[in-house]
C-alpha cells in the first residue's frame, strides 16, 4: 500500500467489462444465508457448508457474490470481469510493472470462474481479473421466482481509502472513468465514482481510514421493491438491519438503502441511475456542504455510515492494516461543532452550493 | 326468479357493511388450489379434503372466498356482512315478504360464520348475510408472507341479470346506492355498479343472460402488484388465464386484469377506485358508445367478457335456470355490423359521446 | 376547554361522514399558494387576494383546505361533513349539551359550504360541522391535470391534546371508533386513532400540549407518488421542508411524508393503510416501546415532530391558550438519558414489545 | 440496396456507442409538436418554424428526436454516435468500400451536431454517424419538470427489411450484437435485436416490407409511468394513438407501449430490460409460434403492428421503394386460415415451443 503517487505504468491495461462479484468471508455462513439468500431473495448457484454462491435474477455468469466462513469478517476479493482471456494476462502484467503482489490461477479461486488473476493493489485493496466463467440460467423471465424485493443485477462496490485523489488516478489509469465526484472548495476530493459498464459506477472511492469496503450494492427495478425490503425487515422485527434510507441519492440520482449483514458489511440496494456511456459523459461535482449529496432530500447521514467498513484480505488471506485518512473527513465536516452526529435539517447549514451543473 | 317489478318491501332492509366473501363450487380442489393459493397467493385459513377457505392480507373475517369441490362449477352463494346479529332478522324478515325462498342456519352454512340466513333473490341469486364471523390474523403487517401481487383486500362481486334496471331498483331498495352505470340514447341500461361500503361497488350488475356470476374481484394496493401476476403467469406459462387487461377502467376509473380459473370462474385483480360515501356522491353515467367507458384507453374488450359467465345454485345445490335478455347487449351494440368480435380502435367508432361528467 | 371527565350528552350525536375541510390561518398567502399550489399541486376551486379554495383531485365537495390570510397562522376550523342536513342540528344541539359554545351560519363560515356550526369543543378544538355543500368537477380521470405526485384526497386530521384518553371517551361519544393507539404498561395512551369513514382515521390525538394542530392529511395513490415530492423538492433546493420521512407507519400501516409549510404548519402525505369499517374491526394497541410503531424500519422520529405543532383559534379568531400534558411524553419515554434527540436504532432500545397482533 | 449477401468490408469499422437521435419528417409541424412535447413531454432544445429539437431528461447531447417539416411523413436519418472524431471517418470509409452512396458535412446535417457523414445503407436506410455534439443540460435532477410520464432515454431504434438474415450480418459486420432474435423451425429469421451499448438493442430488425421505420423508442424509469401516458391520453380522449399495450415483452423482458405520431410514425415507450454487454451475452432465440415472444402475457398483437411502418428516404429526401419481404410473414405465421387478423388467446395456438433458454 503507498500513499505516494502511484506511477503510470507502460503496460496496456486490461479491458475491464464490470464489477462481477466479491468474495466476501463471514463469520457466521448460516446467519448470512439467511440474510442474503432467505432475506434479501439472492439465488443460490451452488454452496457447501463453507461457501455460498449468489446471483441476481438477471445475472449468467456464476455468481455475483462468494460467502465463504472465515474467522475474520473481511473481503477476501473485489472481482471485475475483463473483456477476453487475453485481458488476464494484461492486468497480471499491469501489476506487475506497478511492483504489486499478484497470484495467477489457472482454475480459479473460486467455483464457477476460471483462470484468473488477483492482485494486491497499490491502495492496498484485494482486485481479481477473469474472464472464463460459467454460464447459468438468466433468471430475468422467472417472475414465478422473484419475490417483491427481487435483486437483478450486481451494480457496483464501494471502497474506503484515505486518499481518494490518489486513488482515482490510479483507477483512471487502469481505464475508470469518474463519472462523479464531492470536493470541497480548497480542492479536497471526499469522494469520487468510477465506472466501466455505462452505470455511474463500478467501484467508488469514499475518503476515509483504509484499505476498507465500504459496501455491495445490488439493483432492483423499481423503488417499490427497495421500499418492500425495509417492509419485510419491519415485518421480520428485523429493522435494525437498515442503517440508513431508503432516500434519493444527489450523487448518481439514485434510490438507495443501505442494509448491514450479520457481520455488519454494508449492502446497499440501489435503483435508476443514468447512462454514461459516452467518452466525454458530463462529470457532476458536488460540494461536499451541500446536504442534498448525500440524500436528495436533505436526510442527514447516520455516522456509522461514514465510520464504518469492513476489513480487506491481502493474498494470504491476513486482513490488510487500516491506514489514517489525514485529510479532512466528510463527517467532520457536515456536522455542527457541538459534535451532535447527525447533519440535522436546517442548522448549521451554509448557504446551499449548486455543486451539480444543473 | 322475475322480470316483472319488483315491489318494495315494507320491512326494513338489513344493515349492510359490505361484500363479504363467495361460496363457489369447483370442479377440481386441487387445480383451484393451485390457481388461487399457489399463483393468486390468497392466504388458507383452513383446508380439508372438500373445502379450502381463502382470505386477502388485510381480512380479519374467516374468509373472503370458499373453494368447495362439487360437480357444477357454480356460485353457491354471494355473502354480504351485516352491522349487527339482529341484521340478520331483518334479512330475513325482508326476503320472506318478497317472497322469496329462505334458509336460517344459526351455526352458519360454512366454517367460520355463524348464524346467517341464505335467500333465493328475485333475479335468482343466492345471497347470504351474517354476522357473526370468527376472528383472524391481519396480515396486513405480513411483509414477510406479502409476494410481489399479494391481494389485500375482497373487493367486489359481479352479477349478470337480464334487466339491469329491474335489478338496479331491488338492489336500491335493500339500501345499495349505484354510484356509475352505462346506459344508451335509449334509456336502456347495461350495467350498474352498487355501493355499501365506501368505495365504487360492493357488487355490480352487468346485463346478460342470467342470473350468472360475472365476476369476483381482490384488490392490491398498487398497479405494479397487478402487472406482476401477469408477468408470473407468463413465467408459469399460464398466460392463457388472462381474458382481459390489464387496463385501466373508465366505469371506476380502476386498474384492472380478468384472469379465468380452471373452473372458468372469473376474477378481477383491482385497484384504486375513488371514494364513494358521501350520500350525494356524484352518479356518473357512461354513454355505451363510448369506446373508453370500459378501458379508458380504447383497448377492446374481448368478446368472452361480455358473453361467459359461471352459473348461480338455489338453495338446494341446482343450477338456477339462465334467462335470456331481451334488451340489446352492449357486445352487440358496442361491435361492427360485420361481426369482427372487437372493437377495433378507430374503426366503426361513433364520435366520443363523453358519458360521464367531466 | 377541560381537563376533568367530559360528560356524554343525552343527545344523540350528529353522523359524521368524514373530515372534509381545514380552515387554515397562512400569514403570507403567496408563499402558502406555491407550497400549495405551485408545489403540492392541489387544485384551485377559487380564489381571491385574502382565501384560496384548493381540493384534491378526487374531491367533488367545494374544497378540503382553505387558506386565509391572517395575522397568526392557526386552525380556525376542522371542518367534517355529516350526513344530511338534520345532523347540523344535531350537532349543535350536542354541544350545547355539552357546554360548549356554538355559532350556527346558514350562509357557512366559507364559501362554497351553506349551513353550518362550529363549536369550541371540551377539548379546546375549533370544529365545524356541514352538509350542506356546492359540488364541483371530480378530477378523478383528468390524468392530463395530475401531476407525478397527485394528491387525491383529504385524508385525515390530527389533533395534539394533553390528555389522550380523556380526548379519545369524548370523541367516541360523538360517534369515533378508536383503531389504533400506543399505550405503555402503566396505560397512559400516547395517541389515538379514531375514524367515521372506513380507513384508519379522520382524526387522530396526539398527547403534547394542546389543543394544537399537528397535521392534515393528503393520500396519493402510490408510493413513488409521494417519494417524487421529496424528489421535486429536491430539484427545486426546497428539501429543508422534508421535516420526516419517507418511510412506513407501524400505526396504519400506511406510507408517509411529513412537510412543513412556510408559517410550520405540518402536512402529511399518505397513501395505504386498511379498511376498518366493520363495528368488529380489530383495534391495534401499540407498545409505545416499540421502536417500529412511528416507523416500521425503526427510523428515529425528529423531535421538532414531537413538539411543534399549530396553534388553534377560538370562535372570535383568537388563539385558543396551551395547557401543558402532564402525563409522560412519548418524546421523553422513547429517547435515551443523554439527552440525545434522536432515537437510535440499535442503542438504548428496551427488547421489542410487540404491541400489535400479528 | 441489395438482396444479395453483402460483402464484409476489410476497412475497420467506425467504434458506435449508441443510438443517438432520428431526423424525422412530419407533416404537420404543430400536429407533431402537441404529440411529442405537450403529451409526451420530451424536453424542447430549440426549435424553429420548420424544425424542433427533443431531448429526453437524461440525455446531455442536443437532441435525441429532430421533427422537420416535410411533404412526406418518413425518416430522414437513424443517427448513431460513435466514440471519437476518427469514427467518422471510418464510418465514411467503411460505407464507401460497401459501394453506398455517402454524404460527409463538416457542419452537420443539423443544429447542434458537427462533422458528421449520412450513407444509404446496403438495405436502404439512411444512417448517421457522428461524435461533435453540442453538450445541454443533463435533466436527470430536475424533477420540478419531470412529469408522471417522464421520457429519460432514447432507447432505440426498429427498422423493417425484408430479409433479416441479410441486415443482421450487416449489421454485426458494422460491430453490432444479437442480443435476441425470432426463428421457425426452419431457420427462418423473424427479427432479430442488436445492440452496441449494454441493453438489448440500438437497433432492431423487424422481417417485412422494406426499407421502413418499424419504431423509435424512449425509456421511462418505471411502469407506472408508461401506464400514465396510457391514463393521459384517454383523459385527452386521444386513446386512438394507443396502437399497441401496454405490455410485457418476451424479447427484451422490457415493459412497452405502442403509440402512434399523427404521421403515423409509431413510438415505443420501452423499461427495463437487462445487461447486455458482455462479449458473451447469451443469445436468447424465441420460437415464432411461441405466443408470448412479443407479448409475455399472451395479449394479441394487433395487425397494423405487423404491416404499417414509416417510409425512409435517400439523401436526396426522396423516398426509398419499398421491396417486398418474400420469407414468411410473422403476421401469416402466427394468425389462424380464417383471416381472424388478430391472435386469439388459446385458439389455433401450436404447443409452446420455448425458444428461449429458460
């Protein structure tokens, strides 16, 4: 991990399609299963009784999520598809150059995926590459099967790092494209959004103590299905599982909610953003005082949201250590000085700043 | 059963709150099961060999629907609920001075129901009215067990009679007041909708060869619960079992979908209708004419809606005779003279003669 | 107003049919109008420089909300339709019985609605009774008029009052049922739900200090209905009006918004809660412990939703004094000894007591 | 235009990224603006007397819909947007190889877009390439302008030809992707989907009578904002533009509308179909006897689907002939020997043969 500038390297970037799946250790497989699969309605490709393998209906590649027991609650892999087999062989050699540790196999880490290569980035995060996979059934048609808060696709992840602006050159040099960010108005980015695929993002970079995950984020179709989640938590007495929404995002105008697992890594359930396929698609910059960010709506941000994460694996599985974020922090900075947690409605608020080019 | 006026009782009308539940005789338990619990989702307050009850997530009466094997798919009985026991006299009493063929049961003619009294009305429907009910379960918190079209509520039943406005009066009489009806240049009446409870009916009487059950409707709270159950069916490869819809109704201004049970039993999947209980509520009338009185968008109704409809049973289990009607039939009035069984949009459409009042 | 045992009248109560109006002291009448109007979208039946006529768009009767201009902003009325003209005098007659001081208006107090009393009820409320009305245009079809967030009807009062179980006898002496309420183990009631019509109220008690005005009460048909509001006040940098919500009642089980208009008045936006028009209908009583019965995904209430509310006016347009609730508060009793406004999910909650009767 | 097998060019072809607007002809300017603006509320960029500038919410280009002024209704250009300024070359090349007559304008053929090349396909159909684009105001936020029926995407485009099997190599030779198509047993192809960015199509191809417009198609977010416009026209009592739907799709899983422009031109109103844009993305071929291919619920197609479609014209402006489709008609194939011109439900229907992968 280094929070010196992270050089470019000559090698050709591989051609990353999507953020593809996680391999996610937890602590508790029987609990997870019932919050992922009985809770949240993921469907099972395959599992043992060390491992579950998830999709969403839409999905026909294995899985979009691993939960594997382990002793320590961490992310063992953040996985993205490459475009062609070639494409393994580039990213090995990308990081490579970059000094950073890679392991290659041939058949995979995990079932259901084939040759592969995972790296130890240079912000110290745990990122595979494959593109042979195992085709399974696309469930888009099976309604029979789809319960009121159906998962239809993987959309992205979230990833805690102390220096964002470091950290997205480097993914913009690995081939993101940011497509939002939050500064604040000396320059300081809090936040930035990357992508591949034509959403607002594949991963994001949220500033804060890392290398941490900050969450997994799976799409419904429609906010209802979000909304019915929270209805069944109620339902389940289970509403202390929702740390935070459902509410509008300002940053990529989508609905959200963010769940916590049994082992408190943060999902988030997401709908409707936009379509950003474009090489020159418009970058939106939020100014990090404007409380409709966050929540559109003004609804303050839970702290835990923004001081919480789950660990990460290095290769061998050891949870990478937490480096400091020195830079001032998003909480920090939106909430009053009487340290009263919650950015609260109309106090202490600056004068809004229209960070967005609306 | 009559054609001739129907005189109105000196005795007091009974008390009635609302549409309560149908007694309906299939052919086949076990495919009636899997229509209604297994695709619909209505949940079994009990079962046995011969009898399945079903009610809707936010009932707490035994039932809204009787599922009872026999050997003519039948109505066995359309059952309103009465304010108070001694509404139950009143019922009594009132059809006994019309004349009409009666039957008190103080344990109830089905399970869950106590003291009611079964009549043979004098269009030739059998209509029950009670009481006494056993209490249960509100599911309407039941987030856990709600699938994705989960039928809250009965919301009305359907009646096909030959003269509409015949039945109309005796209907008025025993205190249900018509909030829509269709009607033509001429005077002539094709259906009418009645009202107890709050809402755009409690049951309606469509004209046709009869007495016949047209139809019973559920609701669900929003259009996409109902838009799912036709995407379930397609899954299930039972899309077959859609007749009609989904639509939007003009008469109600409802969205709505008719699907056919395996007995060919209709039902109506419902929701959002206006509220109605004000005494002078507004009647609107629909000219027959109007190619949107019966789907606000033009689509046209299939010629099965207008012409298929289950058999009603008196009091000893027989299928009571179907009389024809003798005025015209809003099938024929509303198809072209070259007998093309749908209105076709833009073809043979008179000018929009808007019916209603706005 | 009272704080001793409110005698039952030996008159026999007028029939409410349901709230119908509020009349609205606004000190700034072109900001109300954009909040109404230009914002909220309800519909203008009239207007002049000093009142605004507006009714939802299912309405028929002349308005559900006039707004006046006037020095303080306060409720001058709670307006409820009975059901014929005779029941004005009932009414009348009723509180006379009571004590209380009535004024009777052939002409009405506003326009559109003929004879009329209002009162200055046991409790300190200004109440109006009506039958009397002029109908308009009901703009149920007038899909081209609604916009994304359509308000369709008035839904229901809420009335803040220090002792909720003295309020909640006199209320069902005048023909209220109780439908909910939050009750703690020593059974001091919190809140109280009372109807006429067959959904979960028209009015409602709050426990605080009273008689104040908590809110009024719009449905729409939808969810996405009412989270577009929240989504448009978003887009026009108005969300600080959000004061809480979105999210789902534990009480009613229906979907809500709480805004605040520009003088603070409170109004809800609501969609689906249950039919309760049966005199069995079960009566909900929630465990004011219980951290799902505000919101069903336990998120915590605002305090400014505790406390603040409207003040209401005598029969001479003079604000009616606050008496202070003695009994404990459900602000007090449902936050942590911190002094932390908030109540946290997670933290200091006692185990969950499940008041109601799933 | 040719039926013979056209030759896959060696020069590279220009990198597409999506469909970007259609140039069409309308006959009646203010006819098409009411349609296109005042009913379906697609955002107005400029406009003039002779021409008007659309753009759906989400786009940040000019505009995704040119309405010109014309003699004949027909389509002037299917505009693609490709990568970066050298794809217009390569576009330019690429056609010139094939022999097609092309057309480069440094300015544009219109407002707001710059260097860019128009060429008459080898099926006849005017197609645009181009990347300089003036950039607008991205939408996506404003919600104080959406309405309930809100237009956020060009989707895609439909094109008829008469051998589909033709256009489709073409096509995928220009570096497009089968997402799905339609097949008889014997190898007949009936219409097939392709796609450049990540949904189910850019363009389609719909097997008959050709070179025509089939349809162009506009996203929502949700459903219920397709079944609004539905709720809009009827209330505008213009349900007469419905052609077609509401309905599921097999293909593309996705929720549409047909209407019908007052030229005729036929516009889709398409949500929510799935990822696509792996290399890999498995085909899914739907038997053309399967009756839910086109509509998941089994509705009928109605006839004129099938047989009207819009004229398009050369670089000139005038109208290409139309060649006749000599393979086996969708619409013969799939209706009964009686004429009856629409599919009934359950009559004349072969066993499901699912086509698709479920």
């Amino acid at each position: 991990m280094t929070t010196t500038p992270i050089p470019t390297p000559a090698a050709t970037p591989p051609d990353i399609l999507r953020c593809a799946y996680m391999d996610l250790v937890v602590t508790d497989l029987a609990a997870s299963r019932e919050f992922y699969v009985d809770i949240l309605g993921l469907v099972v490709t395959e599992e043992s009784d060390t491992e579950i393998y998830l999709r969403s209906f839409e999905e026909f590649i294995h899985h979009n999520l691993v939960l594997r027991q382990g002793p320590v609650a961490a992310v063992s892999a953040f996985a993205f598809r490459v475009r062609a087999p070639l494409d393994v062989d580039l990213a090995e050699a990308y990081y490579r150059e970059l000094g950073c540790r890679t392991e290659r196999r041939a058949n995979g880490f995990v079932k259901g995926i084939g040759d592969s290569v995972r790296v130890e980035d240079p912000l110290g995060f745990p990122y595979e590459f494959f593109y042979d996979t195992r085709h399974v059934e696309r469930l888009a048609w099976r309604y029979d099967l789809q319960g009121p808060g159906a998962l239809v696709r993987l959309d992205h992840f979230n990833q805690v790092t102390p220096d964002v602006g470091l950290g997205r050159g480097y993914l913009e040099d690995l081939g993101f494209r940011v497509t939002e960010d939050i500064q604040d108005e000396d320059g300081v980015t809090y936040a930035a959004w990357l992508r591949r695929k034509d959403t607002v993002h594949d991963t994001a970079l949220t500033g804060g103590n890392g290398p941490r995950m900050h969450h997994i984020a799976f799409s419904t179709h429609e906010k209802h299905n979000i909304i019915y989640i929270c209805d069944k938590l109620g339902a389940l007495r289970k509403s202390d599982l929702i740390e935070r929404g459902p509410g509008r995002h300002g940053v990529s105008n989508a609905f959200y909610l963010y769940l916590r697992d049994p082992d408190g890594h943060r999902v988030e359930i997401y709908t409707q953003d936009y379509y950003t396929g474009d090489p020159d698609n418009p970058v939106v910059t939020w100014d990090v005082h404007d409380n409709q960010r966050r929540d559109w709506w003004g609804n303050p941000v839970v702290p835990s949201w923004y001081t919480d994460a789950s660990l990460v694996l290095d290769l061998d599985g050891n949870p990478q250590p937490v480096i400091e974020r020195t830079q001032s922090s998003e909480l920090a900075v939106t909430v009053g000085a009487d340290g009263f947690s919650y950015t609260r409605k109309g106090e202490d608020m600056p004068e809004y700043k229209l960070g967005h080019q609306l």
